[in-house]
C-alpha cells in the first residue's frame, strides 16, 4: 500500500468520525436547548392565583420535568460515567418529586 492509499483510507475513517461528532454535537445542542424552550414555556404559561404554595408547586413541575427532559438528553448522547449517573439520578428523583406534589394539587384544589 502506497502513502497516498494509506492516507485516503485514513481520511475516509476519520472524516466521517468528525462529521458524526459535529452532527452529535449539533444534535445534543438542539436538543438541550428544545428541553429548555419547552420548560420556559410551560412554566410562563402557569396561571398564577396568588396563593405561595400552588403557584410554587405549579411552577416547580414544568421546572423538574425540565431537569428530566435535560438528563434524557445525557442519558441518550453523554458519555461520562460519572455525569450519566447524575442523570439516571435526576430523572429518578424528579419523577418522584412531581408525582409528590401532583399529589399535593390534587389535595390542595
């Protein structure tokens, strides 16, 4: 094999590795950033009654679904250890934080 087939064959792995990259990384941006959107606009469209204790609540379940949404994105792309983790226990906890205060609405009308 000549140096110039050899560094065409180098090229047609690695290119593709990059162009991949870039797409994942245009990919985990767009997604992050539709999580984001979403949670913003789910937390200004709460309708705010005045009483401290349902507008915390109502605003903190579009804030926490937010968080999960933003760990679901990790989970899919991330590939530390350490930071999947952090994600596998964000979803666990704020799941169970809104069931918790779903709970709380449906006692509280």
């Amino acid at each position: 094999m000549t140096c110039k087939t050899l560094l065409l064959a180098l090229l047609a792995v690695a290119v593709p590795g990059a162009v991949l990259a870039q797409d994942n990384a245009d990919a985990v941006k767009k997604a992050l950033m539709d999580a984001d959107h979403k949670m913003m606009m789910d937390m200004d469209s709460v309708p705010m009654t005045g009483d401290a204790d349902k507008d915390f609540v109502a605003m903190m379940i579009p804030h926490h679904q937010g968080a999960i949404d933003m760990a679901k994105v990790e989970l899919q792309y991330g590939k530390d250890p350490q930071m999947r983790a952090v994600a596998e226990a964000v979803v666990k906890a704020q799941e169970q934080e809104i069931a918790d205060m779903k709970k709380w609405q449906a006692a509280h009308p």
